[in-house]
C-alpha cells in the first residue's frame, strides 16, 4: 500500500493538536524555571547573564499560541511538500498485513 497524497487540511488539524499540547507542557516548564529562578538572588542571576526572568500571563498565552499557529502551520506545509515529492518521487510503502476474519 502506498500513500499518494497527505490531505493537508487533516495533517494540519493533527498537528496543531500537537502544538496545543507542547504549548502548555513548555508554560508548564517555563513556570517551573521561573519559580526556581526567583530563589537565586538577583545578582547572581545577573553575573550569568540572566537579566529578565518576569513570566507573566501574557507570555503563557503567546507561547501556547505561538506553539499551536506553529504545528498548523507546520502540518499543512508538511502535507504539501509531500504531495509534491511524491508525485515525482513516488510516495511512503507502507507493507500492512489484514487479521484474517476481518
């Protein structure tokens, strides 16, 4: 079996439902650097090199929006490069076996 053409719509759903996902894992650690970040002392901080580490609502938002507009971007770009090459290249074999009494 071998897949022709990706559907770039439906890639691009998929991946922005990934995006979405690694939106919030990443705020999630970013708060969590932020937090470990407020218990060094701020010249410390400053001697490294680290001179902002304010994480506010706004930045959890656009990260998370960011990381969606990304994966859609992304997956429908993905879906039409792939049509394209395998058009001229041939497409992704795919060798699947059906369970027999199905």
């Amino acid at each position: 079996m071998e897949i022709k053409k990706i559907n770039a719509w439906s890639l691009a759903r998929i991946t922005t439902i990934f995006g979405l996902i690694l939106g919030i894992v990443s705020v999630i650690l970013l708060a969590i650097a932020n937090k470990s970040l407020e218990s060094i002392p701020l010249e410390e901080l400053q001697q490294s090199g680290i001179t902002n580490i304010e994480f506010t609502w706004k930045t959890a938002v656009f990260t998370i929006v960011s990381y969606t507009l990304v994966g859609f971007v992304w997956g429908f770009l993905i879906a039409l490069i792939y049509n394209v090459l395998a058009k001229y290249i041939g497409g992704i074999v795919l060798d699947v076996k059906e369970k027999k009494g199905q």
